[in-house]
C-alpha cells in the first residue's frame, strides 16, 4: 500500500496540466457581471496542482462571436483522468475477466487498457471524476471568495458549493456527445420495436443510476406481463365468480414476492457488470444547504457547521410532523367531497336514466384524480421546503427523509379513497370503477407531461437550433459554442426519484385490490411501454445531460415496493373474505371467518417471508467472485504487513 501511494504521489507531481488535444468534457457557467478576481482564484484553483490544494485539470473560457462570456469548459489530460478513476474508487474489467478496483500501478492488467487508448474510461465516467475533483476543491486558509466578502469561507470547506449557494456560479454540466447520443437514440427509441433495451449503452453514456431505473422499468414491464395475460380472461368471462379470484389473488401475492426478489438478483448482475456492486462506499461530505455554527468534526477533524440534532429533532416532531399530519386530514377532508360528488352523480342518474347521466357517473372520479395529482404536485414542493428547512447534515438523511413524507402523503391521497369504497362502504361496483379511472387517469396525466410536452420541448428545441446554425458560419468552435448554448437553457433532470414514484404508485394499483380490478395490469403494462419511450426521449432530447453517478441497487424504493406488497396481502384476504360466497360458508359465527382469513392472510405472509429468505439476493457465481476478491484483499494485506513487520526487524 505504500508503494502505491508513492507511486501515485509521484504520478501526481509530475503530472502535466497543459494537454495540446483538449478535450471539452463539462461546463461551468458563472453569473454574468463576476468580478474578475473571483474568476482568476477559481480557475487557478482548478488548474493548480494538487499538492498546491488544485484540482490538476484542464480549462479554458468559451470563445463565442460576442466574444468571452463567463462560460468555461473543464477537461483533464489523459493522466489525470487515470489517476481519478483510482482516486474514486472506479472498477474495470481486469484481463482475467474478473472485476477488480482500478489502480493507477496495476493499470496493465486491466482489459482494453494501453496507453495510448483515450476510450478506456467512458465519457460519463470521465465526467464524474472531473465532478468529483471539482467538488473536492476546498478552501484552504481564504477566510472568503475573493470579490465577494459576504460569501464566508473556512478551511475545508468546498469552494463549489459556496459559489453555487452565494449565486456566483449558475450551473455546472456534463457535455453531451453528439455522435454518441444520435447512436444511443437510434438504438434506443429512434424505432418502436419489441426487445430489450440498451441497458449497457445506456450506462456508458448516462451512468449507472438512470440505466439501472430504466433496467428496473424494463423489467417491471415484463413482469407484469403474467398478470396481464391472466387477467384478461378473468375481467371477460368470470368477472363475478369469487371462487376462482381467490385463486388469483393467490397468484398475484406470490407473483409480487417473486419478482421483487428475483430483481434484486437481476441489479446484482447487472452492477456486478458495471462495477458499482464492489465500490466502496465513500464518507459522506455535508450537503451543500446544511449550515451551522463552526466547529471541528470529530471524525474527520475538519472544520465545518455544527448543527444540534436535537433542534432538529424538535423541527421535525413539532413543525413538520404536524404539519404532514394536516396535510393528510386535508386530503380526507377532499375525499370526503369526492363521496359527495359520487353520490349526487348517482342521483341524477336515478332520476334521469339518460346516456348523459351514465357518463356524469365517471365524472366525479376523472375530476377527483386531477385533484390528486395537483395536491401531490404542491405537496411535493412543501415537503422539499420542510425538509431542507430541517437542516440535515448528510444528503442520504435529507433524501430519507423527504422519500419518508412524499410516500405517506402519496400512498393515502391516492388509495384512502379505494380502502374507504372498500372496508367502509362494501361497494364493490364503486371499488372497481374508481379504480380504474383513478388508474387510467393518472397514466393520461403523466403520459401528457412526460410524452407531448417533451415532444413539443424538442420540436422548440430543434427549431431555435435551425436558426442558429443558419445564421452562423459551421466552423467547429461556433459549432461547439452553439452546442453549449443551446444545451444551458435546456431543463435540468432532477433525478429517478418522480420516476420510481410513479411505478410505486402503480404498483399499488397493481396489487392492492387485484382480485378487484384484474385489467390493472393490462393498463398498466401498456402505460410502460410508452413511458420507456417517452423517458428516453427527455433524457436524450429535453434535458441537459445528468452527471453519472454510481450505484448498487435501487436503495430505499426497494423497501417501498416490499412494503406495498406485504400491505397486498392484508387488502387481497379481507376483500376475498368479505365476499358472499365466502361469508357463506360461514353462516353461524362471523368470528370464525374473521378469524380464517387471519389465519390465511398469516400463512400468506409466511410463504412471502419464506420464499423472499430462500431466493438468493446475489447469483451463486457472483457471490463466489465477491468471496474470491475478499479473500484475496485480505491476502494481500496479509503480505504487506509480514513484509513492513520483516522491514522493522532488519532496521
């Protein structure tokens, strides 16, 4: 080990920053009127070498007809680039086919790797290492950004994130690669086709994050395939025979265990091929929004704000506890109107018996799940409000958190009403027919935002770029500066989480109330497809390009989905339970059907626990190479200790 680090530290000493072939890979965009001083102490920094507290990489200013704007792109020399990919921790393929840590000593041994070859880092990967030097400048004894007095600095904190939160630097982005993305296009929506995705050319270009949702839609989509194909039959010719729902409803709770524990040995496979199942876990720095009075971290000794958890425990129960809880009263409350809404369409029914009257009996339900979608949209923005107010120190806790609020609002504004028709009401017929518009509904909504606004973004888009280049000379530098300008005024992802919001949310609709609503699935699979299509299409032509960022699996979302499947079961046995044919069997005690479907609804679970500890998490291959790359980690520490202890003997 300290071979290597000496080997490294001498790789960084001489390590030259200036690259005759620069390679644009990132943007930063500083606000127009930046005093001069500031740009020349933060360009220093990142081109300064890393023993003289720098970033060590490349920039140059974007040179356009008007001019210098305050725009610069951010490269690295080759070198560099290997030298952070050891320093983050990346893993490669090594000759032998095994996955292994890459380092900078042992970079031979690495599959694809030779010197001269500039693609053995993918351009993504070479983007996250730049973020993370960028990301990891710290001030070291200014007491402020030069020019700007009141943006505060301290030793060891990030110069970033003070020049984003002080609003002298606008937005820093990742290049698109044009003739990679046309590729990627082609492959990936530029043809309706049935097949696979192009999960790995997508986590070339957009990391592992957006390739592994985009691989769990995949396979979601498929998933729900069964369920379709089995409920179809079922909506046609037994809609009213309880007996065989039971055996579906049987189907559909082993059927949700099954896929939610095959997929996390799906992810295994799939970041076991990427890498990211063997990274190490990084120490996590402050978020850029926690603040606090100073003081030294305990743990790494740094200089940073101090926050007392208990204040932030009192935020939490005191202000935002209430406040959620008030929130969720006011969703029944508009619940409650729904009801009121249903009911007075069921009247003018009655007294009209028209084809008028028979649409007005959906209305109330269309206009009810409109109104969820707003209230979860406002919500949303309140819970992020709260949460950052909360000041949490680490940005996993902050995302815990917010996660926590949006799936409790989320779960009882969308399916309160579906549980009240169902345990309070006893209607059925309603049950059904809310279901389904509440489920086709929101598809609609969601499709519209995700599908036709796109479109017409890119169409805009693609136009103001035809008057561009029409006006402009296709010289290469105007080319690139066209492509930077066009790409900064483009929206900014803002990450899985929406996404995996709305496949939990229709998850429920899924499963909940199967035995219901068998066609939830056949919506649901044809809602898929087209989201697969619609997404892609935002994330290659509406957005600017996300950096990558690495991941093992899908993290809280697949206690999410779990969790609504356990929950599944619960609603399936008391709905089967409640059915005549099964109150019948029952005719002299209601405690003994009461206490049946306990019984039934307990196995149930016990068969879910069961086979979720039988099916492996990690394939038997995968698992016997993590246990070889741990055993041999731990040789090697082995030998290097013998080896410093047999040096200490002879000195």
């Amino acid at each position: 080990m300290a071979g290597k680090m000496k080997e490294m530290v001498e790789s960084w000493s001489f390590l030259d920053t200036a690259e005759s072939n620069f390679r644009p890979l990132v943007v930063i965009e500083l606000a127009k009127g930046t005093k001069e001083e500031t740009i020349e102490w933060f360009t220093k920094r990142i081109v300064d070498k890393k023993a003289n507290g720098g970033a060590q990489l490349l920039i140059k200013p974007l040179v356009t007809e008007n001019g210098v704007e305050n725009i610069y792109l951010v490269g690295a020399s080759h070198l560099r680039l290997l030298l952070g990919a050891e320093a983050v921790g990346l893993v490669k393929e090594c000759s032998d086919n095994s996955m292994r840590t890459f380092t900078y000593s042992s970079r031979k041994t690495f599959k694809h790797f030779a010197d001269d070859n500039h693609n053995f880092l993918t351009m993504a990967e070479c983007q996250y290492i730049i973020k993370h030097e960028l990301e990891n400048l710290r001030a070291k004894d200014e007491k402020m950004i030069p020019g700007y007095p009141q943006a505060k600095l301290y030793p060891g904190k990030s110069i970033v994130r003070r020049l984003l939160t002080s609003g002298v630097l606008v937005q820093i982005f990742p290049l698109h690669d044009r003739e990679e993305l046309k590729k990627l296009s082609h492959s990936w929506y530029g043809r309706v086709k049935i097949g696979y995705q192009p999960l790995d050319d997508i986590r070339c270009y957009f990391g592992e994050t957006i390739a592994l949702y985009f691989g769990f839609l995949e396979y979601f989509t498929f998933a729900l395939i069964p369920m379709a194909v089995i409920g179809i039959p079922y909506y046609m010719f037994a809609w009213e025979d309880y007996d065989k729902y039971v055996m579906f409803a049987t189907f559909n709770l082993l059927w949700s265990t099954v896929i939610l524990e095959v997929w996390k040995r799906m992810c295994a496979i799939l970041t076991y091929r990427w890498g990211t199942l063997l990274m190490k876990r990084q120490f996590e720095e402050p978020r850029p929004g926690f603040h606090g009075v100073l003081g030294i971290n305990p743990v790494t000794g740094r200089e940073e704000p101090m926050y007392s958890s208990i204040k932030r425990q009192l935020r939490i129960y005191l202000v935002s506890l209430p406040f959620v809880c008030l929130c969720l009263y006011f969703s029944l409350y508009v619940m409650m109107i729904y009801f009121d809404l249903e009911q007075w369409a069921l009247d003018y029914h009655k007294e009209n018996e028209s084809n008028f009257s028979s649409l007005m009996l959906y209305v109330p339900s269309i206009i009810y799940a409109v109104v969820i979608e707003i209230m979860n949209l406002i919500y949303r923005y309140a819970a992020e409000f709260l949460t950052s107010w909360e000041n949490h120190r680490l940005e996993s806790s902050y995302q815990n958190h917010l996660i926590l609020k949006v799936l409790v609002f989320n779960f009882l504004n969308c399916f309160a009403s579906l549980f009240y028709i169902a345990f309070v009401m006893f209607d059925m017929k309603l049950l059904r027919q809310s279901l389904a518009t509440l489920l086709i509904t929101s598809q609609i909504l969601n499709q519209f935002a995700e599908s036709l606004l796109p479109y017409w973004l890119q169409k805009r888009y693609n136009r103001r770029m035809k008057k561009r280049m029409c006006s402009k000379k296709t010289d290469m530098d105007l080319s690139l500066a066209d492509q930077v300008n066009m790409e900064k005024e483009m929206g900014t992802y803002l990450g899985t989480f929406d996404d995996y919001l709305e496949l939990f949310l229709q998850f429920g609709y899924v499963s909940l109330f199967s035995c219901v609503y068998p066609l939830a699935a056949v919506f649901a699979v044809l809602n898929n497809i087209t989201e697969i299509y619609s997404d892609a299409l935002k994330m290659c032509r509406v957005y600017k390009r996300p950096f990558a960022e690495p991941t093992a699996n899908i993290g809280v979302w697949q206690l999410a989905f779990e969790t609504m499947s356990v929950i599944s079961v619960v609603t399936n046995c008391i709905l089967i339970g409640m059915s005549p044919e099964v109150d019948a069997l029952f005719p002299d005690s209601k405690m003994d059907l009461v206490l049946t479907v306990a019984l039934v609804e307990h196995l149930l679970l016990a068969v879910k626990f069961i086979m979720a500890f039988v099916i492996p998490d990690k394939p038997r291959d995968i698992q016997m190479k993590l246990a070889k790359l741990e055993f041999e980690s731990l040789e090697a520490l082995k030998q290097q200790q013998m080896k410093l202890a047999a040096e200490s003997l002879q000195e």
